[in-house]
C-alpha cells in the first residue's frame, strides 16, 4: 500500500505470506463465511453485503455498494462503517489465502476522500508479511471502478488463533443455531491448528 508517511510496513520483520494450496484459485467469487456476518453475510437486512473475489498472488478484491442505511454526514459513508468494510476485506484475504483462523487485533484506516452513498467501493487486500502468527495485510478501496480513485487506505495486524477461540467465546445461542444449522456457516476447509 502506498503510504504517504515513512513508517516502514511491515513494522518487524517478517516472511513472504504463502498463498495455502487449496486457496480458491484466482478468479473464484468467495462465499460469505457466515450468513449473520454483518459485513458479508446475506441474513443482515442492512448489512454490507460485500461480495469477494480471489486475485493472482496473495491478493482478494472486495466490493460493495454504500446505502442511505449506510450513512453518517447526509448523503456520505459512515466513517466508521467503511473502517467495517476493510475489516472484513483484510480478514477475506487471511482467511480465505492462508486458510487459517484469525481475528483483527488492530485496524488503522486512512480516509482519503468521502465515499458518497450510491457508490460502490472497490477493496483490494493483500497479505504483506507473516511472523510467526501475526499477519500484516494492507488496502486500498476505489470509488465506482477498479481503477477509480483511492478513497480509503488501510492496513491490519491479524493474529491467527485456534478454532476454539470462536467456541469458547461466541455466545451460546448463536453457536447452537449453528449446529442446528451448519449451512449457516461456508463450507471452506482451514487448517484448525495454527
């Protein structure tokens, strides 16, 4: 990503992210990871509906379209909704090219110019460097076109973790609707033990 400030990202050193061999392979549009995801999922009436797909390399392109539900100053993008946004397209990337379980330990965004309702905004994520289970993955997000122009940067430390993090600190009643229904969740394989 490119920054105009001269902090060196990564901020430690790390390894070239590898993208896992069963990886969608570039050009395969990503289904939603759980139906109730309020970045992704289907079964939030005003969510964000962002729809992913699988680049070359260690890269995802997200998109979505910004609603009037979407709002914080009349007629722009809720600052704090776009910072959602990323959230989920650097998660995208670590999930679904590493295939590894993850969770966001810090966001910083950078808002380059307003995001009006009515536009959709262009995502692209790309994983910069692991050590050992921090993941480092930058941004850039796009008005109208994957050309357009640069609105919001962002870049994220994940840390891998196991799969029981999510069962022993999801709520009781959401993970039981899970099991009564694993259609809730997509069927993507991931490595349980990082």
């Amino acid at each position: 990503m490119s920054r105009t400030t001269t902090e060196v990202w990564p901020p430690v050193p790390t390894e070239a992210p590898e993208r896992h061999p069963e990886a969608p392979a570039p050009g395969t549009d990503l289904p939603q990871h759980y139906a109730y995801c309020f970045g992704c999922g289907d079964g939030v009436e005003q969510g964000l509906h962002i729809r992913t797909s699988a680049c070359e390399d260690v890269t995802i392109r997200s998109r979505f379209t910004v609603t009037e539900a979407h709002q914080g100053a009349p007629g722009l993008a809720h600052g704090g909704l776009l910072a959602c946004a990323f959230d989920e397209a650097l998660g995208a990337a670590v999930g679904n090219l590493l295939r590894k379980p993850a969770v966001t330990a810090k966001l910083e965004t950078e808002f380059v110019r307003p995001v009006p309702v009515g536009t959709t905004l262009f995502i692209d994520a790309h994983l910069d460097g692991v050590a050992g289970r921090k993941v480092y993955v930058s941004a850039e997000g796009r008005l109208g076109a994957e050309d357009g122009t640069v609105a919001v940067r962002a870049r994220a430390l994940f840390v891998q973790v196991k799969l029981s993090h999510f069962l022993e600190n999801g709520r009781p009643e959401d993970l039981a609707k899970i099991a009564d229904n694993p259609e809730l969740l997509s069927r993507r394989s991931v490595e349980l033990n990082p």
